[in-house]
C-alpha cells in the first residue's frame, strides 16, 4: 500500500487537499483509504452511555458497532499508526496530520513562515491556502488542490510509494540514516524504496492471524539468536527454512 501524508496548519486547507486527492485517485480506479488525526480533546466517537458504550463498560474491547447504513470499529485507546494500517487494505493511504510519520508529505500553510515551519526532507509539494494564492515556494511544486488538482494527483502518484516500517531509529538506522532521512533520499532519486534493511534481512518473519508484523532488525536477531540456539539441541537439526507455529490462544 502506498502512502502520502498532507500536514499544515489549522484553517490551511489540508481537508480539502485530501478530499482532492482521494477523489481524484479513486476516479483512477485506486482504491482509497484514509486517516485523519484530531488532536480536539473533548472529541470521542462514542457517545456516553450509548449501548455500545455499555458494551465497553462490561469490558469489551474494540466493539463493533453495526447500523444499517454503516460499521464502526472503536476502541478506547489511541492506536499507533501500525495498528491502525493493520486494519486497512487499499491501494492507497491519504493521512491528514500525524507529522512524526515517516513517509512524502505535502504540507499546507498560509505565509512563507507556516511553510519554513513545516518543511523537511520528506516534504514534496506545498498546496492548501498557500498554493491558492501563490504559485512560488523555493524549489518545491505548488499545486492549488482547487485549481489544480488532476495535476496534484499526479504528482502524487509520482512520488508517493510504499509505507515504510516506521521503526525507531535507535533499534534500527541499518541503512545509515532515519525513516525519515531515508524517505528524502528516496524522493531525491539517491536511494530505492526497495532498499529499506529492516524489510529485507529476512532471518525471521512472524505473522499473527495471516497479518504479517513487522520486525525491526534488532528484533529480528534476537529472536533469530534464540531460536537457533534451541534448535541446534535437537536432533535431525539442518540449515535452511524452518516453520515454527506458536498458538498463544491456548494460554
């Protein structure tokens, strides 16, 4: 799945950019996910005692709740971006907001200083209010997502690719550099998405209910160590691939 981010300012237009983009790439026949971070702290999408807050009151967690025009899946909690995506099949993912994700953003703001501000190697276009009135912004594309926007959708398609593992860099950075240094040097043509280390050592690989996980390489040789410091007292032990299933259902 592939992924761009839209992140600004309030009142810059980064709504309106996402509905821009997720229209015009579902006109192309992709098939569109998105997330909307809201950082309102009185906001909840349930509302109290409703029946289905009943339902988390006796401990039930997430909840489904199922009307007649449409299914909403909630919990209590505020999930990461990784849980989240483990919930999404799209061909694409527009994320409003979430700053801190390591993945190309176009960024909204209405003056020079809102863009200084948000600027950074990950960010390959500017739109929203800014863009509305000003075509200009240093070396990056200014699209208007209400002038222009077949063009930005373009752009996106150009430059977005697949999401990254999002691993902190202290337990990763084998390729030399952040996720988000890295996402630059991909957007700069220096590096290939196809390059990030933590998806491609490959020495262990888990999956929990069909939904692969992903491991940072730190991760990966520790369990790689383990297991095959037990294996190696078994008899019949040999190099190559080894299928291990583990079922905590029956904990």
């Amino acid at each position: 799945m592939k992924a761009i981010s839209v992140c600004g300012f309030h009142h810059t237009g980064k709504t309106g950019v996402c509905e821009a983009l997720i229209s015009g790439l579902v006109k192309r026949g992709e098939r569109v996910a998105s997330i909307k971070d809201i950082h309102y702290e009185k906001f909840s999408m349930e509302k109290p005692g409703s029946n289905s807050d009943r339902h988390y009151q006796a401990g039930a967690e997430p909840v489904f709740a199922r009307g007649i025009d449409e299914t909403d899946l909630i919990w209590r909690r505020q999930l990461t971006f990784n849980e989240m995506i483990t919930h999404i099949d799209a061909d694409w993912l527009i994320v409003e907001g979430m700053h801190e994700l390591a993945m190309p953003r176009i960024i909204c703001g209405a003056t020079t200083d809102d863009l200084e501000k948000l600027n950074d190697s990950t960010v390959f276009a500017v739109s929203g209010k800014y863009a509305d009135e000003h075509d200009i912004y240093g070396e990056l594309p200014v699209i208007s997502a209400l002038n222009e926007p077949e063009r930005l959708v373009d752009l996106v398609l150009a430059r977005g690719f697949a999401v990254l593992p999002q691993v902190d860099p202290e337990c990763c950075s084998h390729c030399g550099m952040s996720c988000h240094e890295f996402v630059g040097a991909v957007l700069r043509g220096e590096r290939q998405r196809a390059e990030c280390v933590a998806e491609n050592l490959g020495k262990v690989r888990v999956w929990q209910d069909e939904q692969e996980m992903k491991l940072v390489p730190f991760v990966q040789n520790i369990l790689h160590d383990s297991i095959e410091a037990l294996l190696k007292n078994l008899k019949g032990y040999k190099t190559g691939r080894i299928r291990i299933e583990y079922d905590n259902s029956r904990d």
